[in-house]
C-alpha cells in the first residue's frame, strides 16, 4: 500500500506557483530525495505536506487518510515529522531532553499528571530516558557522549543530528528532512550519510523525504529522485536515469549549478 500518495499538488502565492501540479508516490521504507535549484518549491511541497500551507489544489493522501483540512498537529499524529532548513532545537534543554521533547508519551504528559501521580510519573519518565538513548544511539557515541549538553552548545553538525533523533523519536511513518547537510563541510556531509543509513538499517519501515543540494549525498542515500524546477517536478525516477536527464542538466546549468 502506498504509505503517502500525492495527486496534482498545487499552491500559488499571487502570480507565483512555488509548487505546480506535483504527483508522487511513496512506500513503506522508501527514500526519496528531493533536488532542484534554488527557489523551485522544495520546501512549500515540505510546508504543504506537514500541513503548514493549504494547497490551492490537489490532494495528499497519508496512511489512507486525506490530509485536506487536518492541522499540522493532526498530521503530525497521522505519522508525519519533519527537520526544518533553518535548525529548530530547545536551545536550553541537554541532547537527552530535546529526543525526549519528541517522544509522544512526554508531550501528553500533564502538570497535573505529575503532581497527581508521582510515581506514575517517575516510571514514564524513565522509560522515556531509555527510549530517547536507544534513538540517541543510532548516531554511536556522537550523541550519546554528549548526552548532557545543552543544545546551544552542541557543534553544528550535531545538532542535524538531534533534530533527526528529535524527528525519529515520534515513531513517525515518515519524516521530512530539509537540508540536513546545510553548513556541513564535504567530510561531515559524508558522515551524515552514513548516519542516515544506520537510521534506514534501524528503522526499516520508516520512509524519509530529504531535500538536498549536495549529490553524493543524494546518490547514496535514496532509492528515487525527484526534480523540481519553477515549482514543476521535470523527473522522476532513479538517479543515474534523472542525472542523465537533459531537461534536469538545463535546470542546473540555467542556474550555474555543476551538481547535476
Ligand atoms: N509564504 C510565501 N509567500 C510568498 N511566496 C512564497 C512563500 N513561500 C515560498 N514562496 C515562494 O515560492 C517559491 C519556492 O520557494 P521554496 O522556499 O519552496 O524554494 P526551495 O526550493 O526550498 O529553495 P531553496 O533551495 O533556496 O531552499 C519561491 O519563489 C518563494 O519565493
Ligand atoms: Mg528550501
């Protein structure tokens, strides 16, 4: 069954279509990379999909449930997650208590709850602490050693890292990643790749939609590609068939753009 289905997704901003007539499909377990130049619409279809933006047209269908009219939140619990272009962490809470942020039984968690039954409470949060570092330990020790810092001083590439354990935490069916590689050097870009594949290898039923600049990253990591251009998606397919494409080279060149 198709884990997410996408019909003629459309959304205008007066004269501008940033995402125009866009279908795609996606499986169980499937990873789809996203590429397109700058300003193509690969972070609306992101807005659209988590439910930020209402589309002007077309419809998004996950887990067998219409997404028209549901709220981020209601979407969110329909098994959608997301990492954001820009990086978005509790800066003052530690790596632990961010992953924790994104376990579903501690945003349900009450005030109330805790005054009420404290022992209750003690036992949930401790399965909490187990859970959040068994996601932690995907990354190995990169994360684990950090465990107790607060997010604000994490390095850069570690704190992509969070937001994807963050991200994953939720057991989501599928997450959304936005140029996790943003500001990462060569080396580092490599080493989240890796890092992506031991999430796939740990969590094989999860799909993963990544948007990304970077190529080789994009060649190890996904099993299709889809190119957006002026908000139009030009090519579909697996890598080698889309990097050969002439309309997706255009694309590139039209921009300056030797990555394709
Ligand atoms: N809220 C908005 N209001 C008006 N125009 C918008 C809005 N959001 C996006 N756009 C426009 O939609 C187009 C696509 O933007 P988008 O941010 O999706 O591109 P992108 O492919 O993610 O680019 P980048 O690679 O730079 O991140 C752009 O022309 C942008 O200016
Ligand atoms: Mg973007």
């Amino acid at each position: 069954m198709k884990l997410l289905d996408v019909q003629d997704l459309t959304i205008c901003f007066g004269g501008v279509i940033a995402v125009n007539e866009v279908s795609f499909a996606l499986q169980a377990g499937e990873t789809l990379g996203v590429i397109g130049p700058n300003g193509s619409g690969k972070t609306t279809l992101f807005n659209l999909l988590s439910g930020i933006y209402k589309p002007t047209s077309g419809t998004i269908t996950l887990a067998g449930k219409l997404t028209q009219g549901l709220r981020t939140d209601e979407i969110f619990h329909l098994g959608l997650s997301r990492t954001f272009q820009n990086g978005r962490l509790f800066w003052n809470l530690n790596v632990l208590e961010n992953i924790m942020m994104g376990l579903e039984e501690v945003r349900n968690t009450s005030i109330v709850g805790s005054i009420m039954g404290m022992q209750k409470e003690k036992d949930l949060q401790k399965q909490a602490v187990q859970k959040a570092s068994k996601i932690m330990e995907i990354f190995g020790t990169l994360l684990t050693s950090q465990a107790n810092k607060v997010a604000s001083d994490l390095p850069y590439a570690d704190r992509r890292r969070l937001e994807i354990c963050r991200a994953i935490a939720s057991n989501p069916k599928v997450i959304l990643l936005d140029e996790p590689s943003a500001g990462m050097d060569g080396i580092e870009t490599e080493i989240l790749m890796n890092d992506l594949l031991k999430v796939k290898k740990a969590l094989p039923e999860l799909s993963i939609i990544v948007v990304e600049h970077d190529m080789g990253f994009i060649k190890g990591l996904v099993d299709k590609v889809m190119v957006l251009d002026y908000g139009k998606c030009i090519a579909y397919g697996l890598f080698d068939d889309v990097a050969a494409n002439e309309d997706v080279i255009k694309a590139y060149l039209g921009q300056g753009d030797e990555a394709c």
